[in-house]
C-alpha cells in the first residue's frame, strides 16, 4: 500500500513539475541555474537550504513541492526540489491560488529596468521615468535578511526562493533594460513592445523580443522523445557548465553586488540584444540566433555559479559539492 502511495505522489509531482508556466527566463532556465546552483553548492549548504526551505510558510506552498515520500532516492529528490525552487516566484502568478497569490507575487519585483536611448549605437542613459522594478532593490533586502541571525527560517525559505528567482532574472538582459525610442516614449517594457511579427499580426498570434529571450533555450535545444525534464535539464546544464567552465567566472562572481550584476548583463542591451541586424516586424537573422543563444547560456551559466556561491556563503562553505546530479 505504502509502494502505492509513494508512485502515485511521485507521479502527481512530475506532473506539476513539467507543466509549469514560462515566465522570466521561462521555466526550463530558471531550473538550469538552479541545476547549475546545486553543483556548485557544498553538502553543508544543500542540506541548510532544502532544510529552511521545508520550513516556508504554509500559505505559500513552497514547501509543499519537496517530495517527503518517493520512489526516487532522498538526495535526488531534494535535488529535484531545489531545481523547482527558482520556478516559485513565477508559479505563484497563478490567480487561482487566491491566498497565496495575493500575499506572496510582486509582478514588479522581475526586473530593474534602466531607462535609455540607443544614440549612434551607444547607451545614452534617461531620468525621469517611473521606477523601473524592484529586483536589485529586493535582493539585496533579502541578503540583509538571510544574514540577519533573528530572522526565522519561515522568512529566509521566501528570501532564498526569491533570490533563486531574481537572481536569475537580471542575468536576462531583457530584465533589465527598458528601451526609449519614438515607438515607445515611455520605454518598451523590457522589449515587450518590440514586435517580430509581421505588422498586422492578430494580438493573440504576436511575437516579441522578451518572448524570444525568456525561452531561447528551448526552441534552441528542444526536449525530445521520452526523455523525462530531470535528465533535459541535467543535459542542458552539464553543456553549459562544459562549455563555460567555473574558472571563467571565478574572479567576476562579485558576490552580494547585485547592482554590479544589473549593470553588467545591462550592457548586452546595446550589442548582443538590439544589434544593428535587429529588426521591428521582423523574425530574427541566423546570426542574430546564433549570437542570442550564446549569450543566453553564458548568462544563465554566471547565474547559476553565482547563485551557488552566494548560497555557499549564507548557509555553508565556498567549497564545492561534487559536479555531478546524485
């Protein structure tokens, strides 16, 4: 009876694993900075995490995604809820949680936006536009709080899903980036406004710039077959992780400097992001793919290690766990 029980959470739990919404980067990035996360994290700070975030508050449901009970051995299972984690802050847009929706989602927290012009394809900062998001604001409040030793562990569970989350995002140039041209006076919501669709395009059929980044990495490595998302994104993080190794952003984490990050992934803006083969109304060249996706990985890659690290620093030491899903 109990074998009974514990498949058929586990399948309830896949179920809900892999038809969450993409949003931010979408789903399958935010899971691969956190993969890339738990490699870099040392056994004492996996085992403090998983523990303080079993502890999060009843109505935000974040500890109820952690399978007690399974097929799958402990440690994978905790492996697999930490993956889950960075997907919190996007999975609580979801208004049929009522409760949890209005106590927990702060759709401006998801980005910091700078206001600028694109002058002779140089960055020409702007004042005097709305505030532009919270991320950078809301991490390093919850840094504040992590460290803060009267904190209970209920509110470092929220900081950490939301640092997990955040973190992510600013690495997404498009999380931090609010253009100004004639076509968008007041900016374009993080290219949100930037149409690739033809002009004429039905609404519910447009395509857009933040569209095209939050989900480079699955039009660009697709899942296929009967692969289960655990092993997709195992796969995806060992590439990156191949191809960008740790000792290229060894000296560059700057940890805790999270306006550093910002300004950082900001610049992509002007070069990688609204380059000169760049055009409105228009489905993006090969090259500018090409150079995208690269991008993207790097990025997700950086985060994913700088997440890691900081985790590290709160709750264990700054050696590594082994690089290698249990």
């Amino acid at each position: 009876m109990r074998q009974l029980i514990e498949k058929t959470v586990f399948l309830i739990f896949m179920a809900i694993f892999t038809v969450l919404p993409a949003m931010g980067w979408d789903d399958v990035g935010h899971k691969i900075t956190g993969y890339i996360a738990w490699q870099r994290m040392s056994p004492q700070a996996r085992e403090n995490v998983i523990k303080i975030l079993r502890a999060a508050p009843e109505d935000s449901q974040l500890g109820t995604f952690y399978m007690a009970y399974g097929p799958e051995p402990e440690d994978t299972r905790k492996f697999e809820y930490f993956m889950f984690v960075p997907t919190w802050a996007d999975v609580i847009r979801d208004r049929a949680f009522d409760t949890r929706y209005k106590k927990h989602h702060h759709s401006n927290w998801h980005y910091s936006d700078t206001f600028w012009k694109q002058v002779n394809w140089k960055i020409e900062p702007l004042s005097g536009f709305e505030e532009g998001g919270q991320a950078v604001a809301k991490l390093m409040e919850f840094d504040a709080l992590i460290r803060n030793a009267t904190a209970s562990n209920a509110e470092k569970a929220i900081a950490i899903a939301w640092i997990m989350h955040l973190g992510g995002d600013i690495h997404q140039p498009l999380h931090t980036s609010a253009r100004v041209t004639d076509t968008e006076p007041k900016g374009d919501q993080g290219g949100n406004l930037f149409l690739l669709s033809p002009v004429g395009t039905a609404r519910e059929n447009q395509l857009n710039l933040h569209w095209f980044w939050d989900s480079i990495v699955g039009r660009n490595i697709p899942i296929e077959g009967n692969t289960c998302e655990r092993e997709y994104i195992e796969m995806l993080g060992k590439k990156m992780m191949k191809d960008h190794p740790y000792s290229e952003f060894q000296n560059k984490l700057n940890l805790g400097k999270y306006t550093d990050w910002q300004k950082e992934s900001f610049a992509y803006n002007n070069t990688v992001v609204f380059s000169p083969d760049l055009k409105r109304n228009e489905t993006p060249s090969e090259k500018y793919k090409k150079n995208a996706f690269k991008l993207a990985e790097r990025q997700l890659t950086l985060a994913g290690n700088r997440l890691g690290e900081t985790l590290n620093a709160f709750f264990g030491t700054v050696t590594p766990a082994v690089s290698v899903v249990p």
